[in-house]
C-alpha cells in the first residue's frame, strides 16, 4: 500500500511545467484540479492527432526513442511522429535547419541529443545550441525530485532548476587575439535575464512554491553575473509571497550534495545550470531517470535533462529508458493530452517502486526492452483509455 501511495503522490508531482505561456498547470501534491492558462497547444490534425518532430540525434538517443514510438502505439496515443535526422558530424548546417523549420511547422519535438565532438573545427556550431537558438527556447526546465524504488544517498529531494537557455558561455563568440590568446565571451543581457527571472517566480508561484534561489559568480564576474542578479531581484520585487535569496556557484554544487532540501526553485544563467542539473541528476539516481524541458515563446522540445548521448552503452540495450519516457510524457502534457500522460508516468513510477525492474545504472539487471516491455504490462493493468476517461 505504501508503494501505491508512493506512486499516486508522485503522479501528482510529475506534473507539467509551462513556459510563460504555460501549459494547463497542477499544483504538486494539493489536489487534482487543473488550473486553466493562457497557453493553447498546437491544433492539432486529421482526426485529433499531433504531429510531433522527432530527433533521434546520436549514442542510444535513436534506440530510446524507438521505444517511446514503439509505447505510443501500444498505449494508442494520438500523435504522429516526423522524424527528422541531423548527422552531428556533417560540417552543412542542412540537416540541422531542416529540423528547425520541421519544429517551426509542428511547433512541438522530442529530441534525443546531438553530439558535439570537441575535435571538430571552432567553425562548427554546436547543433543543440543552434536548434535552441534558433527557435529562441529560453527556458531548461528539468523538476529533479526522489523517485520511489531508487536507492539514493539523499531523501526527499524535489527541486526545480531552471536555467537560462540562450546565452552566457554559450554564446559561440571566440577568437585568437594572438597565437595562445583565446577570448571566449560571455554574453548576459538585461532582457533576456529579466526573461528568465520572470519565468522561474511565474513557475513558482503557479506551482505553489515557496523560495526562488538565483546561482551566480558576481562576486567575480561584477558585471556579467551582476547583472543576472540585480535582474532576478528586480523580479523578486513583484512577488513578496515568495522568498528569494541569491548562492555562489561553488557553494551551490557543495551546498547541493550536502543538503539538497534546502532548495525549492533554483534560476541560473546557462553554464551554472549545465553544472547544477548534472549534479542534481546524479542525487537522485543519475541520467537516466530525469526529463527535460525547453520552452520558449511559440516552440517546446522535449529531452533528457542532462543531453548525455550515452555513446559508450549505445545499441548494447542496457540504456535506462526512464527519462525519455518521461520525457515523452512532458510532451503529451505540452499537447493537453493529460490522460494518456497520466497512464504512461504511473505505470514507468509502478516498475520503478513494485516491479523493481531496474537497468544497470541502478544495480540492476533488467535491460532496455524489459523495462519498456512491463511498463506496457502496467499500462495493460489499467485497462484501455475509454471516453469516460478522456
């Protein structure tokens, strides 16, 4: 009984977040009515069915995803997918653009990740940052809580990071001043800080939240990561029901493995939150278990939290298959389709916590396709999705 308790609360946590045009929203844990938004999802087509752009990208990204397609026609979701390839080691930018415009067209994607090679040129752009920057996805979003079954070092961890998506180190500007003088430029702007910052006590307060903590280094960059803070306290004015303080990067990621409760939602410019969502990932079981979320004004893609490519287990089907899958379920969240969201994430929480079929990566022996293959067990437990549901 207590491992169903375990799922049903955690259902209720795994709900969606929204951009600051946000999808229908739930609060975590107070209750099951949904509170209507401004945000429409895209319409969708030919009889009720989305179509979604598919990016299988590199390692066990195409195998995951295989997967998550193989799970929506069992579980009959109504969505359709376009699959788009990008070749992460091409030097056109083609592929990459072709996928962008087929996001444009669809407005929603799941994604696995792109690799980005360090040996390659400095010409070559990194295509995951160009399909962020292009389609202006300003919002990471990754919810990194205790999931039950999974045996972790820390209890009762329920974090939101949400992280600048669209500048800082990742701005691609450097160059050679003279032979062993490189210049990388780090670019933070008041827009787009006040932009996220708005974002994060936005998603706070519809999620019931109680503190907003902004990661900075402005005690060294005065100007840079000053100004990222003195924007999110600019924000933090507008909205006294929520408290707000400000931590130091390097204390953050030693404050985080030491005593990761302290923190409700978290706001940082875009290398910090590279950092502080890997360590969070590995708090509460690793890569494998945790989604990802971009969003920006018109356009949302659904992913691992981390972008880890796996290449090293790709094909050997032993990859854990949770955080696509759960990933996935963001994406029907996205797309207002709740209830067959709702069916996949119980029965992914009931193999975790009852079944106990557990990957490598958790102690276990259980490999891709048997996970896959009791979640649809569990899903066949439930019974099919009749009108009376919908």
């Amino acid at each position: 009984m207590s491992a169903a308790r375990s799922v049903l609360s955690l259902s209720k946590i795994l709900q969606p977040w929204t951009g600051l045009k946000g999808s229908t929203v739930m609060r975590p844990v107070m209750g099951t009515r949904r509170e209507k938004s401004s945000y429409t999802p895209p319409p969708a087509k030919y009889g009720g069915r989305h179509t979604v752009t598919l990016i299988p990208g590199d390692g066990i990204g195409p195998e995951l995803l295989n997967h998550a397609q193989e799970l929506f026609r069992f579980c009959c979701v109504p969505v359709d997918f376009e699959v788009v390839n990008v070749d992460s080691s091409l030097t056109s930018e083609d592929e990459i653009n072709n996928a962008v415009t087929a996001i444009r067209r669809n407005g929603v994607a799941l994604k696995g990740n792109i690799e980005t090679n360090h040996i390659l040129p400095p010409s070559h752009k990194s295509r995951n940052n160009l399909l962020r920057t292009s389609l202006d996805l300003y919002a990471n979003v990754m919810h990194c809580h205790t999931l039950p079954g999974v045996q972790t070092r820390h209890k009762d961890i329920d974090i939101i990071i949400i992280r600048e998506n669209t500048e800082g180190e990742y701005s691609s500007l450097e160059h050679e001043n003279v032979p062993g003088v490189v210049e990388s430029l780090k670019i933070i702007t008041r827009v787009n800080s006040l932009r996220i910052a708005e974002y994060a006590f936005k998603l706070a307060r519809e999620k019931g939240r109680r503190r907003v903590t902004a990661v900075h280094k402005a005690n060294i960059m005065k100007l840079g990561d000053g100004l990222f803070l003195q924007c999110c306290k600019e924000v933090a004015a507008g909205y006294p029901d929520i408290t707000f303080d400000n931590m130091i990067v390097d204390n953050t990621t030693m404050q985080l493995v030491s005593k990761p409760q302290q923190f409700d939602v978290m706001v940082m410019p875009n290398l910090y939150g590279n950092v502080v969502s890997n360590v969070c990932a590995g708090l509460v079981g690793g890569p494998g278990l945790v989604p990802g979320a971009n969003y920006g004004k018109d356009y949302a893609v659904f992913e691992t939290a981390t972008r880890n490519t796996g290449k090293s287990i790709a094909n050997k089907n032993i990859a854990n298959p949770t955080a696509t899958l759960l990933a996935s379920c963001l994406m029907l969240d996205h797309l207002g389709l709740h209830d067959y969201a709702s069916m996949i994430r119980k029965a992914i929480l009931k193999t975790l916590s009852e079944t106990r079929l557990h990957t490598a990566d958790l102690g276990g022996q259980g490999t891709t396709s048997e996970v896959v293959q009791s979640i649809m067990k569990e899903v066949q437990k439930g019974g099919p999705l009749t009108s009376e549901k919908i």
